[in-house]
C-alpha cells in the first residue's frame, strides 16, 4: 500500500497520506506512529518533485500558502498531541469522503482567479489536516485544479508546499517529543518500499492520463472515508 501510495504522490502531487493512512487506519495499528513515519518517508519524493517542476512553481503564490500551511501545521501537530484517536479517524473519515467527492466534481479543468486574500486561509486549513493527520492535500488540491493549471504546474506547487510543510512538522515533532527512535526505525524500514513507489510514480506521471487516474483516486477516497467513518 505504501508503494502505491507514493506512487500515486510523484505521478499527481497528493494522496500518499490519504491512500496511506486511509488504508492503515483500518488496521489496529498507532496512529501517530503511521503519521510520523509517513511524514518522513515521503521526504524523497518531495524533493524530486521540486526539483524537477522548479521553474513550473508559482513561488510567490506558494510562498503565501505556506505562510499559512506553518502556522496551521504547527496547531495540527499540537492536536495529534492531544486529541483522542476516535476523533482523529472520524475527521479523517470526513475529509477522505471531501476530497473524493470535491475531485469528481472538478474532474473539468477551470480558470478561477482566486484573489490573493483567500491564499492564506487555503494554507491554514491544509496546514492543520497536515499536521494532524499528515493529508493536507483537499483544500490545495480544490485551489489548483479550480485554477486550471497544467498537469505539470499542479504537481510542482503541491509539492513544493507540502515539502514546506514538512519541514515544518519535522522541527514541530522534534520538539514535542514526537520523533521517537522507534518511529524512526519503524521509518528506515518502511523507505524502501517509499522509494520503489517513487521510481513507479515517475513513470506513471510520463505516461498515464491524469484525468482518468485521479477520477478513480477519487472514488477510492470515498470509499475509504465511509469504511472508517462506520467502522
């Protein structure tokens, strides 16, 4: 599952938390220990990703999501902290049946000329769903696909702020005591799988149709959601 879901990450720019952790929760597994090692293992991809769609980034636009993604991810981590792990499942329910559903409905490329306002309330919003279930993708994924950017500029500014994110969470977690040497280790044994997903994702972003591919992410999200939400 891990493997498929960094795949499915490179090839489109989101999903590895939600197809990930949307499948693991089903399991009676920690899951702050899935959200830590998840976080750190999707590291490479992220930076692949910048790399390569360097120049498609509208960094000025992404800049100002992150000013929002860092204060959200810092209160997200916080409720990873203290919030229970029924509440945590039902919000990730929730948001998995959202972003399905938000997807289906946008499926058809727009041009919405989102005003500069609305940039920071999109990063605190996913800021706070990264840092407490490590899926921060729905409201960045509504933002760029509503505004009709190509394939290539859509996976580029995802990951560039999710990579920021990241950054973010890791001096977060540090500090709260949440990088543990078992989640580490538990990390360090899951990369390989992360990697093989990764070589996979950048064949798939060559070839695959990205329409076609996310429509059935989709429904998988949905589905998902409803699993755990009646679980």
């Amino acid at each position: 599952m891990l493997v498929l879901a960094q795949a499915v990450y490179v090839t489109v720019g989101f999903g590895s938390g939600l197809i990930a952790l949307g499948c693991l929760a089903l399991l009676p597994l920690n899951l702050t220990d899935l959200v830590i090692a998840l976080m750190l293992v999707s590291l490479p991809a992220e930076i692949y990703v910048v790399v390569r769609s360097w120049r498609a980034v509208a960094w000025r636009e992404a800049g100002r999501i992150c000013a929002g993604v860092v204060l959200g991810a810092l209160a997200g981590t916080y409720l990873l902290v203290t919030s229970p792990p029924a509440f945590m499942l039902q919000v990730l329910a929730v948001l998995l049946m959202l972003a399905g559903v938000g997807l289906l409905a946008s499926a058809r490329a727009l041009a919405v000329r989102w005003p500069h306002w609305t940039q920071v309330p999109v990063g605190l919003s996913s800021g706070v769903l990264a840092g407490m279930l490590g899926a921060g993708g729905p409201p960045l994924i509504l933002y760029y696909r509503l505004a009709g950017v190509d394939k290539t500029a859509f996976r580029g500014n995802l990951m560039a702020i999710f990579f920021a994110c990241t950054v973010v969470r890791l001096g977060a977690g540090a500090t709260g005591g949440l990088l543990t040497a078992p989640r580490l280790g538990t990390a360090l044994s899951i990369l390989p799988a992360a990697l093989l997903g990764l070589w996979f994702g950048k064949r798939w972003h060559a070839r695959l149709s990205e329409a076609a591919f996310r429509s059935l992410v989709s429904i998988g999200l949905v589905a998902i959601g409803i699993a755990l939400l009646f679980r």
